[in-house]
C-alpha cells in the first residue's frame, strides 16, 4: 500500500521559499508523484506531477530523487494567498484501477 | 472552473434518510473518483469508475454505493444516514486510466452534506 507522510504544518513568510517533503517508501515502479493544494471548502487543484528527477512548472517544482522513496514540492516566493493544505499523492495501480488514497496533507500558513 | 460539476452544493437530511448526489466530469473524462472529507480529516477514497465500470474500492462503506452511467456523470448514494456521515463529498475527474498514469484529477467544488 503506497503510503504517504508529510508534515503536519509549516509557517512560512512572504516571499520566501517553502519545501514540503513528502515520504513513500512503498512506491510502486508505475506510481506517478503528484501534489495538490485545498483551500477551506474547496475541491483540490493540482499543483505538479513527477515520475523522477526534477520537475518545474510556472507555479512550483517537484524534486524526486532516484530511490523515488520521497518527494519535495518547493513553492518560490510564496505569498499569503499560498496558504492552504498541500497533499502529496501516489497513486496505487489495482488492476485496472487507481486507488488514489490522498495523505493527511499539510497546512502551509504563510504571514506577512 | 474545474469543469467538473456536482450538485446539489448543500444538503440538510435527518439520519435514517438516503440521499443521491451526482457529479458530471469533464467533457472526454473517463475516469470519476469519489472522495469524503470530513471536518478536520483529509481527503477519503471512496471509489472509482472508468467508462461506467467500477474499478477501484476504498475504504467505502455498505451503505453507500455508486454508479457511472453511458453518458459518464455519476452518482453516489448514501443511505442510512448517520451523523457521522455529514461531510463534503468531492468528485474528480480524469481522461485516463486503465490502470496507467492517472495525470491530473480534476475536482467538483463538492457537495457539503449535513446529517441532523
């Protein structure tokens, strides 16, 4: 069962950078990494997805090192509209099926 | 807009009672996910369905269940009603699976349900 941990919270100020690890030590060979950001009462939205090595995008990167045993999502210059629950994703191939079981994601609070 | 749509947004029901809510992906999405989340809890699998099959099952319980239909919009029934049961129901979206890279899930705004 690919299983993912992440801290808790993290506080972070206005312009500068953020870094969410994320842990998955059962990752399968076909799993996909792939983060999400919710804000309160909203649907999640997809951040950045990676297989390995680095990943950027105009709003993050993604760094997978070669075990793919972790995961860092980094936000650059984050601003307090970044303030949100972030989720790292693995998904789990059942055959036919994704089991897409989201962690407990973490709550990035962001102050001026 | 994600271009997924669920309805109805909020629901008020007393315990015992069944209800139905209902999600339309994406157009060309072939794949809906279902997920819980309840106050202070993440986001719970439910289940999955891929061109009207079902094909991947969490932690879902009897009492509810889902079906994808021809046209692709799903619905998700809950019957029973518990109070433990009031939660936000998301519904996501992707083109994909059969089993290979899932990409990105597109979500509903949800369905807010409480249970008196």
């Amino acid at each position: 069962l690919a299983k993912t941990t992440q801290p808790i919270s993290m506080d972070s100020y206005e312009g500068q950078e953020v870094n969410i690890t994320c842990s998955h030590n059962n990752i399968a060979t076909n799993d996909y990494i792939t983060w999400y950001q919710q804000f309160p009462s909203q649907g999640p939205r997809f951040i950045i997805q990676g297989y390995k090595t680095k990943v950027t995008n105009e709003v993050a990167s993604l760094f997978i090192p070669a075990d793919r045993k972790s995961s860092t999502l980094s936000l650059p210059r984050v601003s307090l509209s970044d303030t949100a629950v972030y989720y790292c994703l693995v998904g789990e191939n059942t055959g036919g099926g994704n089991k897409l079981t989201f962690g407990t994601g973490t709550q990035l609070k962001v102050e001026l | 807009d994600s271009g997924v749509t669920q309805t109805p947004k909020h629901l008020i029901t007393a315990t015992g009672q069944r209800v139905t809510l209902r999600c339309s992906p994406r157009s060309g999405d072939l794949s809906v996910y279902w997920y819980q989340q309840s106050l202070d809890q993440g986001l719970q699998f439910l289940i999955h369905y891929y061109n009207g099959e079902e094909r991947a099952k969490g932690n879902i319980l009897e009492r509810f269940s889902a079906q994808q239909f021809p046209d692709l919009h799903s619905e998700l029934n809950l019957s029973s009603l518990e109070l433990g049961d009031s939660a936000l129901y998301f519904c996501a979206s992707s083109v994909s699976n059969m089993g290979e890279r899932t990409g990105e899930l597109f979500f509903g705004e949800g369905s807010r349900l409480t249970v008196l």
